[in-house]
C-alpha cells in the first residue's frame, strides 16, 4: 500500500506534458488538484509515523505556465485530456481514502497513546506461527519462535495473548535493528506489558519478560521478574526493583520508562520505584543480541517466564504518568 501511494505521488508531482493555459480553466484547475493530492498522499505516509495525517494548505500549490506553444493546439491537448484527467484524481483520492482505512485498521482506536509508538503486540492473531507488530511503519518486526520460525507461537486456548510454560517458549523479535536504531537516536524508551503470572508454580530466578541480551549476564536492557514476583529492570549496567510484587493469576499492567539518566517503574499505573542509570543508548553493543520475549534467546541458557503475555509495546521516548495512566485505563487486549 505504502509503496503504491509512493509512486502515484511521485508521478503526479513530476511535471505534465499538459499545458496550464489562462484560457483552460478546466484543464489547469484539474491539474492543480493533482498537483495537490500528490503532495495530499506524500503527507498521509510520512504522517504514519505519528498515527496523523498533516495539515496543509492546498490554495498554495501553483500551476507554472511552460514554453508557450500554438494557443489552439494547446486548447485541444487540453480538452483531450480533461476526461483523463478526472478519472486520474478520482483513482488516486481512491488510494488515499484505502491507505487512511488501512492505517486505522492496523492501529485500532482503543483508547491508547500513540505518539511515538514503534512496537505493539495484542496478540489477537490466535494461531500461526508469527505475532505481527501493528505499527504499520515498522511491519517487518514480527515475533516468531526462537529457532523455530515456522512452528506455531504458544497461544493462549481460550483468549488473546501468549502463554509460557516450557524452556523452548522463547519468542524472537526478527530484524530487530530498526527498533533498537530508534530507541538509540531518541534516547528514552518504554516498555509496556499487560500479563498474567501464573499462580501455581514458582517463578524461575530473573525470569525474562523483555529484552535486548546476548546471554543471562550480557544485556542491553532487560524487565524481569524475581521469584517472589517483584520486577527487576536492568539497563546500562543499572539495576533496581520495583517496589511492589505482581499479583497470580491476574491481568497486571507493568511499564518501565527510561530518559535522561532516569528509569521508572509503574505497575497499574501507580510509580512504584525509580533509579539513576549511566550512559547513553548509543553506546549499545549489538553482535550476537536478540530481542527476545519470555525467556532470553540463547539455546543453551534458560530464563523462561511461567503465565500469560497479552500485550508488549515499545515506545521512542519515556511516557509520563498521564500517558501511563491513559493506557492502563484502556485494559488489556480483548477479542
């Protein structure tokens, strides 16, 4: 969809072989509008990234007169190519109108903040194989299994979400680098998750629910939980605990945000801790790391998480407490 809106935009931005005579009104008129929507469509995909479309002011696009030529030849090119004219607009307002239902449908409006939101998984697909992120600018971070990226993730039975019991749950962020590149340049993150611990059993010691690893003591960044339930974040070589634990078997919203030197923790949207870390995201190594989801992506090591993922989002900047509050007031996914 993107590339086809980029390429009915570029063709109508380029110059026309049409003359925009004083005398044709209709021709040059028509052609301004084209004119117009080119510059309409540019706007709609460069306007993804922030969930808008942009204002603009269309009584500014001009029609510059070209090489004068034979006025009555002039008048027929124009008037042949009138009809076409329209029916070029029309297809391309058709384009426009499909990419604005397609960048609605992937991004739902279910009450959630958008601004500079990279990664968002509800997990509503409910079988297969892959977990598609649903900010269209950055489709291609799928989550897969580790290892086995054609073998069913591990759905829930009943409801959205993902459920981890096993060693081998281990679920892979694929082409990672253009999330961890944003959340280099910006500075800032957050990571947002709605799940369910299971009550049943004991959790594993610094059980991964998100994280950007090479190995168990080799990180980037990582939220985890102790086996009591409480969450541990660690980053730049910082590591702090909440101050409050997760309930069992219940839906718990967990977010951590990261900027300036200033890492927080919010659980149900109330600040429950916070620490001063060192450094800057630029400074991240990268060779052999993998973003990985409810255990660390490494065969031979194993910190599998025991409950229920529903939803993962990631953000470019540190969301304020209205901003967590304003997601936790939207719940968790539900089909």
């Amino acid at each position: 969809m993107r590339a086809s809106l980029f390429k009915i935009s570029l063709a109508l931005a380029r110059p026309s072989h049409r003359c925009a005579c004083a005398s044709d009104a209709h021709a040059t008129d028509a052609d301004s509008r084209l004119a117009s929507l080119a510059f309409m469509v540019l706007f709609a995909v460069t306007g993804l990234a922030t969930g808008c479309l942009t204002s603009y002011d269309t009584t500014k696009v001009s029609v510059v007169e070209v090489d004068s030529v034979d006025q009555e030849a002039e008048q027929d090119l124009a008037s042949s190519d009138a009809d076409a004219t329209e029916q070029e607009l029309a297809e391309v307002e058709q384009e426009l109108e499909d990419f604005q239902d397609f960048e609605q449908d992937t991004l739902p409006d279910d009450g959630r903040v958008r601004d500079g939101l990279l990664a968002l998984y509800r997990f509503d697909e409910g079988q297969g194989p892959v977990a598609n992120n649903q900010v269209a600018e950055l489709s291609t971070l799928e989550l897969r299994r580790f290892g086995e990226p054609e073998r069913p993730l591990p759905w829930r039975a009943d409801a959205w979400g993902l459920h981890f019991s096993e060693t081998n749950d281990r679920v892979q962020m694929l082409e990672h680098e253009a999330l961890i590149s944003r959340l280099q340049q910006s500075g800032a993150l957050t990571i947002e998750l709605w799940l369910s611990v299971d009550g049943g059993t004991g959790l594993r010691d610094r059980c991964r629910l998100f994280g950007y690893e090479q190995t168990t003591t080799v990180r980037n960044f990582a939220v985890q939980l102790l086996p009591d339930g409480r969450p541990q974040g660690r980053l730049n070589g910082a590591e702090w605990n909440a101050d409050a634990l997760l309930p069992r078997d219940q839906a718990t919203h967990l977010v951590l945000t990261a900027a300036n030197g200033e890492a927080r923790w919010y659980l149900d949207a109330t600040p429950t801790g916070n620490r001063q870390y060192g450094g800057d995201f630029g400074s991240w190594a990268s060779e052999g790391y993998q973003v990985c989801v409810g255990n660390i992506c490494q065969a031979d090591q194993d910190r599998h998480f025991e409950g229920d993922i529903l939803l993962v989002a990631v953000y470019e900047r540190a969301l304020s407490p209205e901003d967590v509050t304003q997601n936790f007031e939207a719940g968790p996914p539900t089909p």
